[in-house]
C-alpha cells in the first residue's frame, strides 16, 4: 500500500511539474516577444495546451492501434515534450538574465535572448535525439571471486530498457544486433523493459533478436508488466530468448540469477526468493538480473558477485539525473563496488516518452570478467 501511495504521489508531482512546465513556455513567450494582443495570446495557449495533451492522446492511441499515424504522433508529441523542457532550461536562464539586468541597471533585449534561447532548445533537443539512437560501447572489467577458469577473460554484454514499441522499432534493434554481435560475447543479458507498451505486434519487433550470435537471457521490467506478461512470455517462447523467471541457470560453475518484476503494488524480497531457487549455491559466483537498481544490502548478504540493472534511464533528460540519483542512492547508473559484491545499473538503450537523451548517451555494456 506505502509503494502504491508513493508512485501516486510521484505521478502527481510529475504532472504538476509537465503543467508548470507548458506554463513557464506559454508566460515567456507572451512576456519575451511582446504579444499583447487577445487573440494572439489565445491561439498561442491553444496550440501549447494542445501541444502538452498530444502525449497523452497519442500514448493512448498507441495501446489502441498501431500505425504509421499512431507512432509518428508518437514520436512528434514525445519530441515537443523533450523540446519544451529544453525550452524551459533556456528561458530560466533568460529570466536570470532579464531579472538581474533590472537588478543591475541595463535593459536586456528580451526578443534577441529568446530567440537564441529556442535556437539552442533546438540544437541541445537535435543532440539528444542522437544520444539516444546512437549507443555507444561501455566497457568494463569486472572481478568475481572464485571465477571458474572456463569464464576467465569471457564477456557478458548488458543491454536494458530498449522499450521497443511505438519509437523504437525492430530496424533499431537490428542495429543494436550488430553491435552486439562486432563484441563477439559469450552471453547476452536483458534485464527488463524490451518493450514499451503499445499494441505493436511483438513478433515483428523481437524478429532480429535471434541473430545475436550467444545464449540470451531475460528479465521482465515495469513495462512488461503493463502490456501483460502471458503476451511477453508468448512472443518471447518464439525467439532464442531463455528468460530466468525467479530462477537460477548453472553455466559451468557461474550462476545467472533472474528475478521477475514485481506486479504492481508488490513487493519481493530477494533474500527469501533467490535461496529457495532449485540449485542455488550461496558460494558459488553468480550474476544477478534484475531490472530496478535495489535490495542491494540483500543482494550482498545472500552473496551475489555481480547485480546487473537497468531501469532508471539516469534520467534521460537533464537535470532529472540528479533526481534519479537520490531515489537509487547513487547506483542509478554505472559501477560501484563494495568487497566481493559488485553493480552496474545501465543507463539503458531506448527510453520512455521523448525520443531523446540529454542527460546521457544510450548504452550497451561489455563486461570481461576476470
């Protein structure tokens, strides 16, 4: 019930925040361009007001039908969501500026600071559409007590929060194939959100994942919870994908541990679940999958070498890293170690609502143990 409370809370604040946000834009451009006239002030607030609403309209449209209409409105309300908040960004800094220009005794030309604040909405929204379809290779090597000899030097590549569907297709994916498989490794790790949520024909999305040239695992996300895990399962029974559902798998001494998402309004503790698994050994090296960066005192005393996690996105849009950090206590994203016990929580390779990343670049990561 406290979990149920708390996420309805944060939904509150997020759309008390996206209404505040639309409303920053509606009063700068009023206040900085100097529009006076009823008329053109109503247009202008009906276009943002529609502009604001296209998200959710097309959100729902998409869990409707899936089309060429649905996902490019998709794709063009989640942008203008991304270039509002990057517009916002700049005009805070314009008002610093007007604000102190009063303070200070000079007349800042407001028209010309609005005007290069949108031009560089414009060019810091283009930079995060291409973060955010353009991943880049995190390499790392990780240290696992006891490592049997058979996996010393061998990699283990992480991907997460691909959230195909109505923005990321399976031509992406095709990409991100090849990618994985130029690393050449000997398992591939998803671990939660493949998809999105909308009423795309799972099949047609996951078709290029049986190209990956390893064995492939799987864990389910939040997102896999909303589209219904028998329509996950089902599309997933079709491909090469070998989803660990609160099970444990023994590849030649190291264990891949997967635990499901919780359903929503659950909570699962991994010091009970995991110990009950068939097969589990507490002293052998094991890699934890599981989506959210969490229960990792819990993860520590059962004796996990190595969590893998996804989930946060580190934000996907500044400066909501700094938020995503204090709500995961700073293993929002990348490596952290403590002793034997070792994490790395990915910033992940698609994202949720705008197609875009400024606050970080989408990744795959490649892990060499050793």
């Amino acid at each position: 019930m406290k979990k149920i409370m708390l996420i309805s809370i944060v939904l509150l604040g997020i759309l008390l925040l996206y209404g505040v946000a639309h409303g920053i834009v509606f009063f700068s451009l009023v206040k900085f361009f100097g529009i006076t006239n009823l008329l053109y002030k109503n247009i202008l607030l009906s276009v943002i007001f529609f502009l604001g609403l296209s998200f959710f309209i097309s959100s729902i449209f998409g869990h409707i039908k899936d089309s060429l209409f649905t996902r490019d409105y998709y794709f063009l309300s989640g942008a203008w969501v991304g270039f509002m908040w990057n517009m916002v960004l700049f005009f805070v800094l314009v008002w610093v500026v007007v604000l102190l220009g009063q303070k200070l005794g000079f007349a800042a030309n407001q028209k010309i600071l609005a005007t290069l604040a949108i031009m560089a909405a414009c060019a810091y929204s283009a930079y995060g559409v291409w973060n955010a379809f353009n991943p880049k290779i995190t390499s790392l090597s990780v240290a696992i007590d006891d490592l049997p000899e058979e996996w010393v030097g061998k990699k283990i590549v992480q991907i997460s929060d691909l959230h195909l569907g109505n923005i990321y297709h399976a031509d992406y994916l095709t990409s991100v194939v090849e990618k994985i498989n130029a690393l050449n490794p000997d398992v591939v790790v998803i671990t939660g959100d493949l998809f999105d949520g909308s009423v795309a024909d799972l099949n047609v999305l996951l078709k290029p994942i049986d190209r990956i040239n390893a064995k492939v695992f799987f864990v389910t996300g939040n997102h896999e919870t909303f589209i219904g895990l028998d329509k996950v399962y089902a599309a997933i029974s079709l491909t090469k994908i070998i989803p660990l559902r609160d099970a444990s798998k023994n590849i030649g001494g190291l264990q891949f541990v997967g635990i499901d998402y919780p359903l929503r309004g659950n909570d699962r503790d991994i010091s009970k679940i995991i110990p009950a698994m068939a097969g589990w050994d507490q002293f052998a090296p094991s890699i934890l999958l599981i989506h959210e960066p969490v229960q990792i005192e819990n993860a520590k005393k059962i004796g996990i070498s190595l969590q893998l996690s996804g989930h946060t996105h580190r934000g996907q849009l500044f400066p909501f890293g700094f938020i995503t950090s204090l709500i995961f206590k700073g293993y929002d994203h990348g490596f952290k170690r403590d002793g034997s016990f070792a994490i790395y929580t990915s910033s992940g390779l698609g994202g949720w609502g705008p197609p875009m990343r400024t606050e970080n670049r989408s990744e795959i990561v490649e892990i060499t143990l050793k």
